[in-house]
C-alpha cells in the first residue's frame, strides 16, 4: 500500500491512506493546559470531578482511555511503584515531580493531573521549590498537608502534624510562589488533623488556609459518612475534594453519594495501586504453581497496545513499515518568516529619503520588499528615547502601515531608551536600579501596556522579543549576569505582561542572544537561566539568534547549523535568526572571514548566495522558522555597525535596490 502525504498552500500536511479517508493536519485547536482546565469545571460546572488514582504511565495511559476527565497521582501509588516501599515519607520532591512531569506529558492537553506533594518536603524554601517544580511539571493541582516531615500514609494510624501556624506557613508559601510566577494551578489545603485534635480544628485549619487562598479543601480521614457531610456544610461554598480510600480509615462513600453531599472533587488513591497488587500477585503465584501466567485468549502483545496506548502510536507501526511513502509537494516548502528589520523606515523618510525597485520604479519601502517575498517585518522599539524615534507612538505608526502590506509584525523590545546590545543593556529612564522586585513589576506593567496599545490600534503582533541580545543580561545592573536568577525574574514577570494582556491571538514570546553559531553561549544561558527557576520553559516559544559571520572567524555556517540544531532539539522551540546581513563591500574588515564562507563574494550576488544558503540551514533545522534581514535599507549607515563599509540591498547612492532584494522570493 502506498501512502502520499502532500503539502498543501496552507502549510497542512495532508495523509492518504489509502482507506479513503484523508488526514488533514489542519484540525484546529486552542490548547488549554491542565490547571486552566481544572479551574473551569471547578467554577463553571456543577460536575463532581471523579480522578481514579494512577502511579505510573499504563495506570494514567487506561485513565485516558476510559475518558476520565481528571487524573490523581497517588504518593502511596508512586513510592510503591519508584521506590518499592510503603507510604512512611521516603518518596521526596524528586520522585513526586519526575513522576508527575512523565505522565502529564503522556498527553500534555489531556485530562488535568492532580498531584500529592505531601508536606512539601521542608520549610519555605522546599515548599516553594515543589511548587515550582510542580507547575513545571505540568501538574494542574496539588495537595499540601500539615503533617510532620515524617509523615505516613493518611489512613495509617499515628499520625502527627505540626502546628496550625506552621501548615499555614505552607500554605501561604504555595500561594506566594504560584502568583509569583503568574501559575493558576489549584492549591489544595488538606489537613490530617482529626486523628490527634478533632474534628474542629480541622475546620479551623482549613478555613484558614480558606482565607490565605487555597482553592479547595481536604479533611483527610472521615470517620463517618455524616462527618463528611458536615464539613462540606460548615465550608460551603468552599469547594472540598474526598478521598476514598475503601478498607481504609473511613467510610465507603460513592460518587453518587459524593456528588449528592456537595462535594466537588473525588479521588480514588488506591484505585489502580491495590488491583494491580492482586493481579500481578496471581499471575506470579500462576507462574510457580502451573508454569504459565494464563493470560486471556487474544490479549496478545499487539491487542495489549492498542488497547493501552493511543490509536496514533499503533498506526504509526504500520506507517513506518509501509514499503512505499510517496511525497507530493503541492507547493514548495518555505520558510515561515521572511523578514527584514525596517525599524529606521520613518526616520529615513524625514530625511527626505525614498525607495526605487530593482527596475528603478519609485515605490513605498514595504511594497518593494512585499513584491520580492518578504512578509515578516521587524520593529525596535524603545522606552523614552530623547527624540521619540522608536518609541511607542513611533512603532504604532510604522506597524499600522506594515500590516496594510500584509505584512506580519515582530516586536523588538531593547528594553531601553536607546540602543540594547551585548554591550549595552541601560534601564530605561524612572526604572529602578536598586530593587529587583520593584524593577520586575515595572517591567510586567511595560510588556503589558504596550501589548494593549497594539490591541487598542487592532495591530496584531507575531513575535515579541524580550530584550535585545541580551546574552549578558538585560536592564543593567540588576539583570546582569552578576544574578541570574534575576535574569530569570525579570524574562518570566516580562512574559507574562504579554500573556495577559488583551491582545488577540497571542503573539510568540521570543528569547533572543547573539551569536548564534556558538553553542556553549547558547546553552550556558539557557541552561543557567533555566535552572534558576522563577523562568519557565512555557514562558517563551521562540529561540532568536544574531548571526553576524563578519565579527569573528569561527562564525562558520556549519557551526551555526550545528547549534540550531542543538536548540531545537534540547529545547523544542522554534527557530529564528533574528538578525544577519552580508556585505556588499568590505574593503578593510576587522576580523577574518568564517572558512567556510570566504569563497562567498562581497557583492549584490554574494548577498544572494549568503541568503541562500542561510534559509537552507533555518528550513534544514528541526522548528527553523525564518530570518530576517537588519536594516537593509538604512540609507546613511550602509556599514551597519561592522567594519564592512556598506551591508545595504540597496544602493545608497541611487536608493535604488539591488537584486539581491529577490532573494526572498526563493525562501
């Protein structure tokens, strides 16, 4: 059976089968994640929220195939399964989080995961670090307990918690730390109280923690079906989540019964731990007393997998071991972004400056690079420069004309009053310079500001870039490299001014350093960054690099493929080269030409070749999306900041383009 995959005008990939039915990659969909999810059928349902308890990636995998609608990752299911141990508080942050952050990627847009964390695994700093880890995660709730740090299962008896003042220091640090980072996962507050002090000050507990912020409450261990019943009562309209645990310390309450009480949110902690224990446990006694496990007729290997695992993954055996792909491409791949930075675009035509296409015709700048392929425009944009070049009002005006072209807009935020490079990141006048969290709020209110200004003016923007090459850090001195945790803050608090601003759709969140082509700077950032914490992984979506090949001889473009290449598959972002350009003339350069890029001349053809071979190493990289050229047309600086005297497409002399405009047409 042959199957043909063509590629349509629109960007979707469309698979024949053979069967008749035609695969479209179109399908649309708006992703919701985990906590969002579980917030909207706590607030805008009246459904009780029933989660089967999983431990590992089958348990979740049958969850989701019996459409579960929620998910509990059981702390008895998961130290049982890592560890082989009982409930007694060995399982710590590590086991909780590697085990949450596996099943959640299972299917990342799935049923929402609600997770144990236990206590938290010790004081302030712990609890924040879990929370942390856990919206990392992906996790959509947790609950926090107030036992000791040896703490046991919750239906064991001799259980000891720690005072109403410390669990509520738990409480009010998960609360802290997820607006902190901007998180809507559900806090749930659970107290294991009632054991050692009664039922009514497990009801003081929880409305304190009520009244601190938690979303939902759990009073671990009912001894009575009425004593549920009542403290639903006593906190309504607060919701409660239960936990049924049968032969455990409590009651069999149903789902119906659940439902009917007024609780909310049900899980099932041993649902999968105790049927797997008596189902493995036969088969091995099976295996010693009959010599065989006596597995039913017809649940062979294959019906095992595609009765467990999704659909896609078993069609996907008989794709890959089709003999025969045919590849029909109904139009030529192409990159994304074909882009260049026009950001001086006003100020030239106050210098009276104007543009004429390659056969010499007077036309605006956008048309001659819109009529040769360019659809992607780049704009920097400063805070309070002395002039008002590249201010707000500046880039509203030159973005209302770029998106008349048909032209798409990424935002370049310099995060300055004037120029913000690599050697250059100065905080912009009224900024503060002495306190990071005052500077990190200022920042969340700018990203946030401009964003609706663009949404009041009915701009859309595709790209926003936090900073500009901002390797060594951005808004000098305090997100220097001297912190990068302050680095991180200010990257997650800028991000998130984006994300909650009104504009619609959201444009892509763009981390942009220079020089692409070297790895090690590239990963030391990312990966310094990263672990720093307050910055998430889900706060950005794009992977900008400068690619200059005349600012240092080791600037190859194979060692620039090979980075990309690297990117994209350690961070799974998409790629772009936000800012390159080739000479024209370069009579006396200051560094030594890459060796892979000398036979490449100084030339309207050079610029050609270089453009060329460039778009191949974006479109060969996994996620490559685009490059835009800088400044192509900043007739009066043609050296743009290099020692190579003239990188315009256009000659200044004439203001008329040169060929090496078309190049875009061919990306």
């Amino acid at each position: 059976m042959a199957i043909t995959i063509t590629l349509g005008p629109n960007g979707h990939y469309h698979v024949n089968d053979g069967s008749g039915y035609e695969h479209d990659t179109s399908a649309n969909f708006l992703p919701v994640s985990g906590s969002t999810k579980l917030r909207r059928m706590l607030h805008e349902t009246n459904e009780l929220i029933v989660c089967p308890g999983v431990y590992d990636g089958l348990s979740a995998r049958v969850a989701m195939q019996l459409d579960f609608k929620a998910m509990y990752m059981t702390g008895a299911g998961t130290t049982a399964s890592r560890l082989g141990m009982a409930d007694l508080g060995l399982a710590q942050l590590h086991d909780m989080k590697t085990n949450a952050e596996m099943i959640v990627g299972l299917d990342p847009y799935g049923p929402p995961l609600i997770a144990d964390m236990d206590t938290g695994y010790g004081g302030p700093l712990m609890v924040a670090k879990s929370v942390q880890q856990y919206i990392q995660a992906g996790v959509a709730g947790f609950h926090i307990e107030d036992q000791v740090l040896s703490k046991r299962c919750g239906h064991l008896a001799g259980k000891k918690v720690v005072s109403k003042d410390e669990y509520l220091m738990r409480i009010r640090t998960a609360k802290l730390t997820k607006d902190r980072l901007h998180s809507d996962i559900v806090l749930i507050a659970r107290t294991d109280a009632l054991q050692q002090h009664g039922y009514e000050e497990c009801i003081d507990r929880l409305k304190a923690a009520r009244d601190l912020g938690a979303d939902v409450g759990l009073l671990e261990g009912f001894t009575s079906a009425e004593q549920a019943r009542q403290a639903v009562q006593d906190l309504a309209p607060w919701p409660l989540l239960l936990n049924m645990v049968e032969n455990g310390a409590g009651p069999v309450i149903t789902t119906h019964e659940a439902k009917e009480m007024g609780f909310r949110i049900m899980i099932f902690s041993f649902a999968s731990l105790a049927p797997a224990y008596l189902g493995i446990r036969s088969a091995f006694e099976r295996i010693k007393t009959e010599g065989i496990v006596g597995t039913p007729e017809g649940l062979g290997p294959r019906k095992l997998f595609e009765s467990s695992f999704p659909e896609t993954t078993m069609k996907l055996v008989d794709f890959i071991s089709v003999p025969l792909v045919t590849l029909t491409p109904l139009v030529s791949a192409a990159l994304q972004y074909r882009g260049a930075d026009i950001s001086s675009l006003l100020v030239e035509e106050d210098s009276n400056i104007s543009y004429k296409s390659v056969d010499g015709q007077s036309e605006s700048l956008e048309t001659i690079l819109a009529d040769n392929g360019v659809n992607a425009i780049r704009q920097r944009l400063w805070v309070n420069p002395a002039d008002g070049s590249y201010d707000l009002d500046y880039n509203l005006e030159l973005a209302k004309r770029m998106v008349a072209a048909d032209m798409v807009i990424y935002l370049d935020l310099h995060l300055s009053d004037t120029w913000a490079d690599p050697g250059d990141q100065t905080t912009p006048s009224g900024w503060s310079t002495t306190d990071i969290d005052t500077l990190t709020w200022q920042l969340y209110n700018y990203t946030l500001d401009v964003c609706n200004s663009f949404a009041s003016e009915s701009i859309p923007l595709e790209i926003v870039s936090i900073g500009n090459e901002i390797t060594a850090g951005l808004l000098w001195p305090l997100g220097s490299t001297d912190s990068y945790y302050n680095i991180a803050s200010l990257l997650h608090s800028a991000a998130w001014g984006i994300r909650d601003s009104d504009i619609s759709p959201q444009p892509q969140i763009m981390i942009h350093l220079d020089n692409g082509w070297d790895w090690d700077t590239q990963s030391y950032f990312y990966e310094t960054v990263l672990g720093e914490g307050p910055l998430l992984t889900t706060d950005f979506d794009l992977m900008g690099v400068s690619y200059y090949p005349f600012y240092s001889s080791s600037a190859t473009l194979a060692s620039l493929e090979s980075s990309l290449a690297n990117m994209a598959s350690t961070y799974s972002k998409g790629i772009v080269v936000a800012e390159t350009n080739w000479p024209y003339s370069c009579p006396d350069p200051e560094f030594s030409f890459p060796s892979d890029l000398t036979s490449i001349p100084f030339s309207a053809d050079g610029q050609t070749t270089f453009l060329t071979d460039l778009a191949k190493v974006v479109a060969g990289t996994s996620n490559g999306l685009g490059l835009f050229y800088w400044e192509p047309a900043w007739i009066g600086n043609g050296n743009l900041g290099s020692s190579c005297s003239d990188n315009l497409l256009v000659d200044s002399s004439t203001d008329v383009f040169r060929s090496s405009v078309e190049v875009f047409s061919g990306f």
